[in-house]
C-alpha cells in the first residue's frame, strides 16, 4: 500500500472532483432541496499501477435513530451519517470482488488457502465533504483561521438533532469550534464553558438522535476504529489475510480544518502507551467545495441517505430513517427487502461467501454456519477481536456498549 505519490493540492482537487462529479450524476431522489444541506463521503479506490482513481462507493447523509428503534432482525441501519454509508458499501463492494476472484474473474484480490489478500498495486482513499462529528471537529478557531483561511469561505451551525461536526458560536478570541455528538453518559462530561473550555478533547462521543439519546458512535470514533483495525470489520476480517486499510484522508474545502485535531482523534488520543499502528495514513484538505454543505441558504438537513456502490448493476439506493425508501409497506415485511447494506443482507452476503468456500467454512466451523446467528458469528472474528480489545484499552479506554439483540439468521 502506499500513499498518494503526487500530493499537490491540483492533484488532490482531482480527486474531489471526481467524487462531485459522481454525485451529481445520481438522481435527485435522496439530495437536498434548495434550502437543504448533507455530508457527502467516498471511498475511492487507486491503482498504483496505471495511476488511475474510480470511487467504488458513495454515502451521503447527517441523521441517526434513537436506541429505542434499533432492530433485532438487523433491517433498520440506526447510523445514516454519510462515513458510515460510504463504509458499509464499500463492504459490498469488496465482497463482489471476492465472488469475481473466486470465479477468476478479474479483481482487486488473489486467493490464497480459501482467503483473500489484497492485490500490491491497490489502495484506498476515503473523501468527506467536512470533518467527521465528535473529536476530530474540536479544535481552535485560531489556529483554523491562521492556517486555512483562504478556503474557509462557508461555515456551518448544527441543529439540535443533528450531528454534523462542527457547530459555530459566537466570535472569541480563544473560541472552538464544536460538535454535536455527546459524551458517554458514564464518562467525565463536557464542561460547556464559554471559549476554549466548553469541550473536552479525546473522548470516546455518541451522535445526537431525534427523542431518545442514539448509541452509535461518533464518526471520529468509528474512522480511528477503521485506522487502528482496519475498514472491513469483523465478518470479512475471517475471510482476508491482512486487514484492509485506508491510505489517505481527503476532507472538503469550505469548511473549518485542522489536521492535528485529526491525528488527535484518529491516530492516538490521550494515548501515553505504545501502541503500534500497523499503517498510518496521511490528511488532505481540498479546496473543492461540495456545493450541497450547510450554509446561510441551506439550514435544514436532508431527510434522505444515499448509497451508490459500483457494481455489476451500479447499486443505488436511498434510506429514510434507517429504511429503504420505496418500499411497499407489505414488501417492508420482507427483511431482504431491507437496505442493502443493512446488517441483515450484509451478513447475508457473508453467508453466501461461506456457502461458496469450501475451505474457509471447514477451518473455522464445525457446524453448518448458516445456524449461527449474527452476534455469535461476528464473535468468532477472534483476530479481530484480539486488535480491537487491545485498541480499545489502550486508546479509547471506554466505548458505548450496545444490547446484545442481533442474534437473527439468514437463508441462503
């Protein structure tokens, strides 16, 4: 894996560019209306090679549910933010290209011993539009006037059931820029005090819902996991021999920055122990500005979530309150008829992968694996799960505990 080798700010605009070039391709069905804003995300992925760049997923979004409707059966997404949906596509995306390796077709993977290792010439890089919501997004006006002032041209306020990383309050000389998402109800609580002192910093924070408090994460949260971990999570981590990392961060022009906020959340918090990451990944900022980001003129946030994964058919799909929009209420009935990257149909998708290979079915299970149900099956991710207690221990010291509720299976 390697970074970007021409790290220019044109070489980098290039890249955005070709994100918003995506995105404004996709129907209207899920964007803002004129008075609307929303997050856009990409992963995008680099063949070092040739040169070339192609996003192979998309996300966009700023909403959450509260805990109260999280669901069993895994068909509702709780976290619609615009980094989650660009991630959870990209999932499906590399489990399409682990079918095509298996079928010698072509891929960004070989097969070795029924697992899967990720071609030398590929690597990935991840856009946002702005800054992720929780810890990367605290950090002082000061410094981001000093430093980027020259493409600070809009600002954003958040709104109470929204967490879109950076809310604006009134001038001080010693102000922050602050985020919506909360401190862990049993953790050290944010101050609130005027200036630099109304946050804590390195915090382990959940995303604001509408009603009930959420228990999803923070999306700097969730991309330090990423980094330290890996993008693939649990389920495919049995499938993959090495995890599979991000190479770069590119974020937005138009909005507040700092790349040493970020490396505090993402890379080692209030972390005094040695721990090792295995691939550290560099920041850029982008001075091309996502036309669809909050503003004076767009103050309310789009309802609507999308997710585009480059596919055989192009995947497109929209989501309203963590649902598929445009299903009949008798289809809604049918969990396949769920969000593609809902829990339910990703594990799915794993469940077929299984079914398809042979070898890895034989070394990890004794039984058949289409009895386990979700919980239990990502409990047997033991390498993972060995990374992710040590990480957790030694860089976010706490984290949000969920109800143990997804012990559902799926027919294949």
């Amino acid at each position: 894996m390697s970074n970007l080798q021409n790290t220019s700010k044109t070489f980098v605009d290039k890249i955005v560019q070709h994100c918003l070039n995506l995105y404004n391709k996709l129907p209207k069905t899920g964007k803002p209306t004129e008075d609307e804003w929303t997050v856009l995300s990409c992963v995008v992925q680099h063949d070092t090679e040739n040169d070339t760049f192609d996003v192979v997923s998309l996300g966009t979004g700023s909403k959450c549910i509260g805990s109260s409707k999280l669901s069993p059966s895994g068909d509702l997404l709780n976290d619609s933010h615009a980094e989650v949906f660009a991630r959870r596509g990209f999932l499906l995306y590399l489990y399409d290209n682990i079918d095509s390796a298996i079928e010698n077709k072509q891929s960004i993977f070989i097969q070795e011993n029924g697992r899967f290792r990720l071609k030398s010439n590929i690597s990935f890089i991840f856009y946002s539009s702005q800054l992720p919501c929780g810890d990367g997004s605290i950090f002082s006006k000061n410094a981001d006037e000093e430093c980027f002032g020259d493409i600070l041209s809009k600002k954003r306020e958040a709104q109470g059931n929204v967490c879109d990383g950076i809310i604006k309050k009134q001038k001080l000389e010693s102000d922050i820029y602050r985020t919506g998402a909360k401190c862990l109800p049993d953790s050290e609580q944010d101050p609130k005090e005027a200036g630099r002192n109304y946050h804590l910093v390195a915090q382990v924070r959940t995303k604001p819902g509408r009603g009930d408090r959420t228990l999803s994460v923070s999306c700097s949260d969730k991309i330090a996991k990423w980094i330290h971990l890996g993008i693939q999570g649990r389920l495919l981590d049995m499938c993959l021999i090495n995890p599979i990392y991000i190479s770069s961060f590119i974020f937005g022009g138009g909005v507040p920055y700092s790349e040493e906020s970020l490396k505090r959340a993402f890379l080692h918090r209030n972390s005094v122990s040695d721990l090792l990451i295995k691939y550290t990944p560099k920041f850029y900022q982008s001075s091309v500005i996502f036309h669809h980001i909050k503003t004076e003129h767009r103050l309310r946030p789009a309802s609507g979530s999308i997710v585009w994964i480059k596919s055989e058919n192009q995947t497109l799909e929209v989501a309203v309150q963590g649902k598929k929009l445009g299903v009949t209420k008798k289809a809604a009935k049918s969990l396949t008829k769920s969000l593609c990257i809902s829990k339910y149909n990703i594990y799915q998708r794993f469940q077929n992968h299984l079914h398809k290979n042979k070898m890895i079915k034989e070394n990890i299970f004794n039984n058949d694996p289409v009895d386990i149900p979700y919980n239990q099956m990502k409990a047997k991710a033991t390498r993972y799960e060995k990374s992710w207690l040590n990480v957790k221990q030694k860089l976010f010291k706490t984290w949000t505990v969920k109800p143990d509720i997804w012990n559902f299976c799926v027919s294949t």
